[in-house]
C-alpha cells in the first residue's frame, strides 16, 4: 500500500503560478508512475501530467508549454509545476500513484486550486 500527501494548492489570479507537491511513504519501491489529475465540478477525473519510470513523461493537451511535471524516484515525490494559470485551470488536484504489475492506483486526498479572472 502507498499513501500520498499532497501540498501547495491555493488561490491564484490568472497568469499566475503555482507548485503542487506529493510525497509518498508504504510501500514505494513498487511504483511505477506518479502524476496528477485533476477534477473540476461537473466534470470526470482527467490526467493532468504522469511521470513513469523510464523517464516517460506525459501531459495532457491543454496543460502543455504551461505546466511541468518532475518526478524523484529516491524521494518519492511528484512535483506539479504550473505557470500561466487559467480560469479553466481551477479544480481539485489528486496526486496519484500506480503499481503496473497489480493495476493498483493510490490517490492522495486532493488539493484544491482556484484560479480568478
């Protein structure tokens, strides 16, 4: 079992910054991935960005040239680096992470990021 804990959500003005961070403890050496998704109201949980191990990095569409994902395999943290913030932008962010062999998925207890115009 893993558990995430997740910092670093807030409030912001659009064009703003934030960093979301996620710290994982239990049994991590089985990780393979680590990211972050996202759910706004009314809306189904969407990726945001996924870090996996080989270095494969993924961002959702909408999110590329603005945030940045980072991954430390010996810390066991999943960094969320997000510029240029947009209205459309605001959810809750669950940190997440998967161990391949079993299908297993693990999510932090969310953090929310509001984002004004």
């Amino acid at each position: 079992q893993v558990q995430l804990v997740e910092s670093g959500g807030g409030s912001v003005q659009a064009g703003g910054s934030l960093t979301l961070s996620c710290v994982a403890s239990g049994m991590t050496f089985r990780i393979n991935a680590m990211g972050w998704y996202r759910q706004a109201p009314g809306h189904q949980r969407e990726l945001v960005a996924r870090a996996s191990d080989g270095g494969t990095l993924e961002l959702a569409d909408a999110v590329k040239g603005r945030f940045t994902i980072s991954r430390d395999k010996v810390k066991n943290t999943v960094t969320l680096q997000m510029n240029s913030l947009k209205p459309e932008d605001a959810a809750v962010y669950y940190c997440n992470a998967q161990y391949w062999m079993t299908g297993s998925d693990f999510w932090g207890q969310g953090t929310q990021v509001m984002v004004s115009s």
